[in-house]
C-alpha cells in the first residue's frame, strides 16, 4: 500500500489534535500563572494548525520544504518534565521543548522512509514546522530562564 498526501494530512490533523488535547487536558493541572498561559497559548496554537490543515492547499504545502529551520538544541540537554500542580513555567517550556522535538523527530523519519517525492516534500515542511515550533520555544527559553540563573 503506498501513502498518499492526503494519509499525510490525515495524520497531522489527528497529531495536532492529539497535541491540542493534551496541553488543553494539563491546564487544570498547573497552577503558576506563567506556566498556564503558555500552555494555553500552545494549545491554542495546536487547535489553529488543525484547522489550517483541515484546509490545507496541497500544492501550496509541497513547495514549503525547502525552508530550513535552525535547532538551537537547547532541549536536547535538559531532562524530561512532568506536568504537575506544581509545575512552573520552566517545567512547561521544558516539556513543550520535549513534544515538539519528538513531533519533528516523527516527521523527520517518516520522510526519509518515503520514496513519493511529493509526499516527502509535504513530511518535511511539517518536520520544519514542528522545528519552528521547538526554535521558538527554545528562544524564549533562553530569554526567560537563562535570564534568571
């Protein structure tokens, strides 16, 4: 069975759906206000790419590859979080750092498993997406956290 574009889209939709609902499930868990509202903005960001996906232009996704990222690797070096109550924003960041790199990891190996040119044009522009997602994590990791130490 080959895979097609749309299973491509398919599958973002339900990963970011997946995502929506678990930063969405956490905010009763938190309670550092800091920590609440970036998940509540990551969550919020989730719902907006599945509903831009769910309207997606395919031929408009398959020239979006070729754009790379840069990965600060920030969150290759610090441990795993668990979202608690008593979770802070630190914690928060630390595990969003975490979920999008295995969101890129995913779609990164995915890709190179694809010999369907176009289908592994469309695997790397979400890889680059999820990398965007991290960077930008990353970036405000290291202004706010690293600004504290």
């Amino acid at each position: 069975m080959s895979i097609t574009v749309d299973d491509v889209i398919k599958l973002a939709i339900e990963k970011e759906e997946n995502a929506y609902k678990l930063y969405s499930g956490m905010l009763d868990k938190i309670n550092d206000p800091g920590a609440k509202a970036m998940i509540s903005k990551l969550a919020e960001e989730e719902r907006s790419h599945k509903e831009a996906l769910e309207r997606l232009n395919i031929e408009k996704l398959a020239g979006m590859g070729s754009q790379k990222v840069q990965d600060l690797k920030i969150a290759e070096y610090l441990q795993d979080r668990k979202i608690t109550d008593t979770s802070n924003l630190q914690d928060v960041l630390v595990f969003a750092m975490k979920r999008e790199k295995e969101a890129y990891d995913f779609y990164t190996r995915f890709a190179a498993e694809m010999s369907d040119l176009e289908v592994k044009n469309v695997l790397e522009a979400f890889a680059q997406e999820e990398l965007k997602h991290k960077r930008d994590l990353e970036s405000f990791y290291d202004d706010v956290i690293y600004q504290e130490d």
